[in-house]
C-alpha cells in the first residue's frame, strides 16, 4: 500500500471507531427513564425525546407560556410530585395564549396576551399523565404535560444508535471517553509526523 492512501485508511479507521465510540457514549448518557408522554406531549412544541424537566422534589415550579417563537410552553413537559403547585408566566410573545388541562385535572385560564399574566394549579393526584394546551393555538401544537409522581414510564433513546446495554456490555462511559480522545489524537499526532517529516527526505534533497 502506498503511503498516501495508508494514511487515508489510518485516518478515516481512527475517526469511525472514534465516531463509534462516542455514539455509544452519548446513547448510555442520554439513557433513563421519562414519563410514558401520550402524542399529544410528544408533538409539543419545544419538546424532544428525553427533555423531560424532571422538577421532583420541588414544591413548586414554573411553565414560561409563549417562549421559543411564541407558540410554545417552556418547558413543555415537568415531572412533579403530587401537592405541587405549578405557575405560568406568560412572556407577551405570541399573542393571546390560556392554559387549559385536557387530560387529568381540570383547569382553565383566561386568554391573556400580558407579560407578567400568571396562573396557577395545584397538582394532587399521585400517579397521573396530566396533559393541558392553550385553545387558540393547540392546532399549532402549544400543548404540555404534567406527570405527576409515579407515572407508567418509558426508556428514553436516541434514534438509531446501538443499546449497548443491550449488547450484554456494559462499559464506563469515563474509559470510553478517554479511548475515544486517545484514538482522535494518535490519529492527528500519527497523520501530523507522517504529513511533516514523510516526504522530508524529496524536500531536503531537492535543497
Ligand atoms: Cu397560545
């Protein structure tokens, strides 16, 4: 094999494992648990797989109503204990919003388009997927959701990247992470010298 494409296949190999690697790391991090979100959560704006405000432990907490482009609760989805209160603030972004629970407890704004416009509910009931949204703009996907303590949940993943833990392996993300930054910077080190001083012997006979 020639020199050049050596390095080639030296680079592009390093940079897959590492790439690899690091895939793996990010699923194992990013793997827990959430609440089981109907559709209806899921879809709401400002919301992802896995981005559940987990406000346990806090008897209080608080929603923004009109963040991201206006059309949006944020965050979208809180896991809370039963006896929590939640408050909404509107931002006076995006026009005239209310929350209104559909389903779980029943709870109604007025629609108010103020920044600095509250509202409040007290969540009771232990073990129940509240879900709410704002009527003017629900067909637009401002919707939220509400668990409360000990709800069905679910895994969370990312699309697509192999489940190690599934695998039968399990590994520490720490050592991966180092053998990941170990092959990044062999690769450069290795492609570095060889680009430096491998086609040294041409250029200094040409001197
Ligand atoms: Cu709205």
């Amino acid at each position: 094999m020639k020199r050049r494409e050596f390095i080639t296949a030296a680079g592009v190999g390093s940079a897959a494992t590492a790439a690899g690697v690091t895939g793996a790391v990010g699923t194992a991090a990013a793997q827990e648990e959430e609440p089981d979100w109907p559709d209806f959560v899921s879809e709401a704006n400002e919301y992802s797989s896995g981005e559940t405000e987990d406000l346990r432990g806090q008897d209080e907490a608080t929603v923004q109503v009109g963040a991201g482009d206006g059309l949006a609760f944020d965050p979208p989805a809180i896991w809370i204990d039963a006896g929590t209160n939640v408050i909404w603030e509107w931002t006076g972004e995006g026009g005239g919003h209310n929350v209104a629970g559909q389903e779980g407890e029943e709870y109604a704004s007025d629609v108010n388009d103020q920044a600095g416009f509250t509202f409040e509910h007290t969540f009771e009931e232990d073990g129940q997927i509240n879900t709410y949204q704002c009527d003017p703009h629900a067909g637009q996907g401002m919707h939220g959701g509400v668990a409360v303590g000990e709800v069905p949940t679910r895994e969370v993943q990312e699309g697509g990247t192999t489940d190690i833990h599934e695998m039968g392996v399990q590994l520490q993300e720490h050592y991966i992470g180092i053998g990941a930054m170990l092959m990044i910077s062999v690769s450069l080190v290795f492609t570095f010298f060889v680009l430096k001083y491998g086609e040294s012997s041409h250029a200094k006979g040409g001197n």
